[in-house]
C-alpha cells in the first residue's frame, strides 16, 4: 500500500470513529451526516484509488478533479476565515451584557458543547459580576424545554444570581438569536450601540457576527469557546454549509 493510499484509509478511519462517538453521544446534526459521508467517500477512494486516478487523469474525470480541488481550496479558505473570525479583540470598555448563543439540549439535558459555553460565562461573570447574561435559544423538536430555561437553570445552579440573567426562548436560529436578544435589550434600556459581548465556539464566530450587525449591534465582540477535538470536525462541516447559505441569502436579498 502506497503513503498516500494510507493516509485516505487513516483519514477515512478516523472520520468513521468520529462519527460512531457522535452518535452514541446523541450528537445528531447536519455535521454528522455529512461526517458520515465523507467516511464513505474516503474509505471508496481508498477501496478504488488506482481506478479513481486512472478516470480523473484525463477528460471530464480531469474536469472533476480540477471542480473537487477548487472546492478543497474553498473549504480551506472557509476554514481560515472561521479561525482569524475566533481571535478575541480586547474591548475598549466592559460590555454590560454577553449574550450566551445556545447549542441545543437532549431533551433538557446540556450537551457538551452547550455546557463548554456555559462555564466560559460563568468565568466571565465571576470577574465581571454586573454584567447581565442573556441566554438565547428556544425549543428544538426534540428538547422538553426551551433551551434559554435549561441554561438559565445551569447558571443559577453554578451561582450567578437569577436578575443577573435575561431569558430568550423561542429563537430557532442564530439569525434569531441576535433578532430576538435586541428586541429584549432594548425593552430592558440597553442600548444596540453599546459594546456587547457574544459567546460562542470559535468556528460560529464569523457568522455570529454577521448576524449581530444585522439584528443592528454596532459593537459586538466574539469571546470565543474551544470546541472539543471530536465534535470539531463535524462542526465546520456544518458551519462551512452556513456561511454558504448566509452568503447566498444575503446576494438574493
């Protein structure tokens, strides 16, 4: 076996193992799926390389390979974009309000990745004790209760005082998110011109900012969350997908 038909087997392995401790730790996402996808294409461009090599060396299979190295390239360059968008800037006064982005429950239970978002706001509101936190998320089909609820819950349980916490539950989307978090500021005397800190994974910050100038924050600062090794890569899957459509929908409209 050649080096680089080792390297897709290994690759194409450790993308399937990923996937099988996703899916027994419940993490079924759009990320997963594609996860899933890409182990299967691997493990045929291993089964089939020298079949594979041969088709793309020359004709529309040549084609093919220019289209799916174009699209590497993207994904690549999609990849650097979520990381320069996750490096934190130091705001010039501290922000009176972080907005917590939710991450999805099984059933009211946190996921890690949620849970990882949490702790980080908790640390933040222990050294910046009068901030208010704003919960955002509402209730997925297979959630009991309504994301901002289970979260507002694990904050008070780790000691940040109930008036400290602003409740929105009923967002669907990150779009949402923002949209609906505004509206409530503002009924409670923020103002959107105000700094403004969000918390979420580094990979989501990109659009999480995007979607923050539209719902009119004119200063909202990422604080950046690390995303566990083995849900990483099914993320940016995912993510990469939403910065695609977030694109598009904006060129549409």
């Amino acid at each position: 076996m050649k080096l680089r038909e080792l390297l897709i087997l290994l690759l194409a392995l450790f993308c399937l193992l990923d996937s099988i401790v996703l899916t027994v730790r419940h993490s079924f996402s759009i990320g997963l799926y594609l996860l899933y996808l890409l182990s299967a294409g691997l493990l045929l461009l291993w089964k089939f390389y020298p079949q594979v090599t041969a088709f793309c060396s020359h004709g529309f299979g040549f084609v093919l390979k220019v289209v799916f190295f174009c699209g590497l390239a993207f994904f690549v360059f999609l990849l650097g974009l979520m990381g320069v968008s996750s490096l934190r800037k130091q705001p010039a006064s501290t922000p009176r309000v972080a907005i917590v982005l939710g991450a999805g429950l099984h059933g009211q239970q946190l996921t890690s990745m949620l849970q990882n978002r949490l702790d980080v706001a908790v640390q933040y509101w222990q050294q910046h004790p009068d901030t208010t936190l704003v919960v955002s998320g509402g209730q997925g089909p297979h959630e009991t209760i309504p994301e901002a609820e289970a979260m507002a819950q694990y904050l008070v349980a780790a000691g940040v005082p109930r008036e400290k916490l602003l409740l929105e539950g009923v967002s669907s989307s990150t779009r949402e998110n923002f949209l609906f978090t505004a509206d409530i500021l503002l009924r409670h005397g923020y103002l959107l011109t105000e700094p403004v800190l969000y918390i979420t994974d580094g990979f989501h910050c990109y659009r999480a900012k995007e979607y923050a100038k539209c719902a009119g924050f004119t200063q909202a600062m990422a604080l950046p969350v690390k995303t566990s090794f083995w849900v990483w890569p099914s993320s940016v899957l995912r993510e990469a997908l939403a910065i695609c459509a977030y694109w598009a929908h904006i060129t549409v409209s």
